[in-house]
C-alpha cells in the first residue's frame, strides 16, 4: 500500500550520513535536497547539522554544502519558508568559515549563488551584501534604459563536478518515488494555466502575414499584448529550461537506479542458485542418513531375543 512509499521517520544521524556520503555531482545533490524538503518540520536540526559539516569538512566540500543548501532553499520555497529562514540565521557563520579555508575560485562560485539569491528575492540586498567575502567589489552594470522594466536574467545551472556521479550510490527508492512526484508537480508542462496562457496569444502576434491587414488604431493595444505576451512566453520559456535541466538529471538517475538493480538481481539470481545447489546437497545426505539408519539392526528386536543366549563371559573367564 501506500504506507510502503513513504520515507522512514526522520534521525538527524540519518541527515549527518548522507552530508558525509554526497558528492558535488547535481544527481547527488538534488537526491539530498528532495530528502531534506521532505522533513522541511525539522529545518532547524537539519541546517544546524549542515553548519556543524561546513565548519569540520575538508576545504574541497564545503563549496559542495553551499550549493546544497542553494538547492534545498531554491526548491522550498512554494512549500514555505522554513528553510530560507533557517539558513538564513547560519549562513554568515558558514561562509565566514568558507572564505577564511578556501580559494578565490570558490569564493567566485559562492558569489555567483549570492548574486542569484539576490536576483531571485530570496534574501534581500542588505542580507546578501552581509554574506559577500570582505574583498567582493560589485561589479559596474549601467542603468537599464527603461528603469520600470527590467528583465530578469537567465541563471545558469550551477557547476557539478561530473566524474563524481559515476562513483556515486543510486538513490533508495523512496528518494527516487519523492523526486519524481516533485517533478510532476512542478514541471512546467504540466501547468494548465501557463499553457492555457501561451495558448490563447492572439493570432496577429503569432502569424507576421496578418500584420499588414491591422489599422493604426489597433497597433498601440497590440504593442502592448505583444510586451504581454513576451514576457509570459520569456517565463515558460526559463520553467521549460529548468524542467528539462530536471528531466536529464532524473534520467541519469533513472539509469543509476536500474543499473543498480540490474546488479543487485544479478547477485541476489547468484545467491539463490548457490542456495539451491546447497538444499540439494543437504537433501542428498539427508538420504543417504536415512537409508543408513533403515539399514541398521532393530535394537527393541534384538533385547527381545537375547533372552534364550546364554550370558557373555565375565573378564576373569576370558583370561583363566
């Protein structure tokens, strides 16, 4: 039944042993973060457990934890808060730590996740300007040419460490069952209201040949459907950008999680031969004891008759 698919009660030691076990590809991490966004009750322990593995792992993974909590604080936001609240009470204490260990390649990687917790609103420029390495100089960007509207910039994904994910364990099912229900839910070509939005553009937007039959009173309403329209085809452009970033991932671990299995019944088809041979080995002997001790004399018989024998000789008979 359902109760079979749900994931097991949650152990902070539990959250501890995988921090330790994840690596910096974006399969490792993402199987991490579904994990902790499925305990989002227990954000507190989970983002103190995460400090206290910045502050005591190696330089060459704590970039790998920063970019884990950007995943976990990114993907639970249409859930709640809990978690950029959390984080946002540790972070300075994490990073401080990050910049006193780590290089200046990290510390651009680190800036490049701030720059898009600005950008995307999750905290705000104060907050962020907080967590920036004392040496960060904001870089010149002139003023837009039109201040009321300004384009959100496309963010790209950040960088995975790509011979780490052939190493990595496949996810338990759970995990995996959690993943592909966040991808249902989120994907954005599942989403009827953006869909049904793209749909209904109005046909002069869409057909260039029909431009020629549109009177000058009709242009300035049509301007601005088409600046409408332009930014509703520019955000289901980005959802399906990232949904498909979500769906390669999911196929590397799709293949992760059959290769895996395959292995393991392989194994488990070895195992079970083995076995057989073993039963078939112990029902042979069972047999042979058993046609052995059919063959022996009936010892109940053999007191009945020795009644009429004469006794056996005493020790002092044998040797006079």
């Amino acid at each position: 039944g359902k109760q079979s698919h749900r994931m097991s009660e949650f152990n902070v030691s539990s959250f501890e042993r995988k921090v330790k076990e994840v690596t910096g590809s974006q399969q490792s991490i993402q199987t991490l973060s579904v994990w902790a966004i499925h305990y989002r009750k227990h954000a507190k322990d989970i983002v103190e457990a995460w400090l206290r593995a910045v502050l005591s792992t190696k330089e060459s993974k704590k970039l790998t934890l920063i970019y884990l909590a950007n995943d976990i604080i990114q993907n639970s936001k249409r859930k709640g808060p809990e978690y950029s609240t959390e984080f946002g009470l540790v972070m300075a204490k994490a990073l401080e730590n990050v910049y006193q260990y780590c290089d200046d390649t990290v510390e651009k990687a680190v800036n490049r996740v701030l720059d898009i917790w600005e950008e995307r609103g999750i905290y705000d420029e104060h907050k962020v300007s907080m967590l920036r390495p004392r040496s960060y100089t904001p870089p010149y960007s002139p003023p837009p040419e039109n201040p009321e509207k300004v384009e959100e910039e496309t963010v790209d994904p950040l960088p995975v460490e790509e011979d780490a994910e052939a190493s990595e364990e496949p996810p338990d099912t759970e995990t995996f069952l959690e993943q592909l229900k966040s991808l249902e839910h989120s994907a954005a070509s599942h989403d009827d209201r953006m869909r049904l939005q793209v749909s209904t553009i109005a046909d002069e937007l869409v057909n260039a040949s029909s431009i020629d039959t549109i009177d000058r009173t009709e242009l300035e309403g049509l301007h601005q459907d088409a600046e409408n329209s332009h930014e509703v085809l520019q955000k289901y452009g980005k959802r399906l950008s990232s949904e498909m970033r979500d769906r390669v991932a999911m196929v590397r671990m799709l293949k992760s999680y059959i290769s895996h299995h395959r292995t393991e019944l392989s194994r488990a088809e070895e195992r079970l031969t083995e076995h057989r041979q073993k039963l078939e080995k112990v029902q042979r002997v069972r047999t042979q004891l058993q046609s052995h001790l059919d063959s022996l004399p009936d010892l109940s018989k053999l007191s009945s008759n020795s009644e009429g024998l004469a006794p056996l000789p005493s020790v002092g008979d044998l040797f006079s």
